[in-house]
C-alpha cells in the first residue's frame, strides 16, 4: 500500500510538468512516443487502458481478466513501441489497443 501511495504521489506530484512535456492523458503520436521516458510511457498507458480493460471486462465477463495479470507494462511497452515504428503516423493510442484486443484474443502474449 506504501509503494502505491508512493507511485501516485509521484504521479501527481510530476503530473503537471509530465502533462506540459508529453500531454500525459492526450494521445501521443508515434512520431513522439520514443521522445517519451519510460516512466512517462508506463503512466500514460496504465492510465490510458486499465478503463479500457476494465470496460471490456465488464462487458464481455471473460473467465481471466489477462490485462489485470501482467507483472507489468513492460510488454505493453514494447508493443507500442514496435507499433509506431511501423505505424509512424499513427498514434500511441491506436498501438494500446491494438495490443489490449490480441492480449484478450491471445493468452499467448502474457
């Protein structure tokens, strides 16, 4: 519980000047995502697909919420980041969801 009082103090604490540099909650483009820090990345994709995880959760009552078990957003990371080398005019966005379909489509991924 301390480590997670931590990381969202940091998190708040950081937000405004993250949200001047990245606009932390918008929708980076691909051409920006390598520009971001790995914390920055982490952030914004935790904040950005455990609603759209939860949604999809709730909607389709899967048997293993998979998203929920990842130790961490390291694999996601390196999705999007293989996403937008090859989608460079697409956005963070669209390579998120890309892999939170497969990851529900896949058991694979994990």
């Amino acid at each position: 519980m301390i480590k997670r009082n931590r990381l969202l103090f940091t998190i708040i604490a950081g937000k405004h000047q993250i949200t001047i540099r990245q606009n932390l909650f918008g929708n980076p483009s691909c051409a920006d995502w390598p520009q971001l820090s790995a914390l920055e990345k982490t952030t914004w994709l935790n904040a950005y697909l455990v609603p759209l995880n939860l949604t999809h959760v709730s909607r389709t009552k899967p048997k293993v919420d998979t998203f929920s078990q990842l130790k961490s957003l390291d694999l996601v990371v390196v999705y999007v980041e293989s996403f937008c080398v090859s989608n460079h005019g697409d956005t963070a966005a669209a390579g998120a969801i890309r892999f939170l379909d497969e990851l529900t489509k896949h058991e694979s991924l994990k």
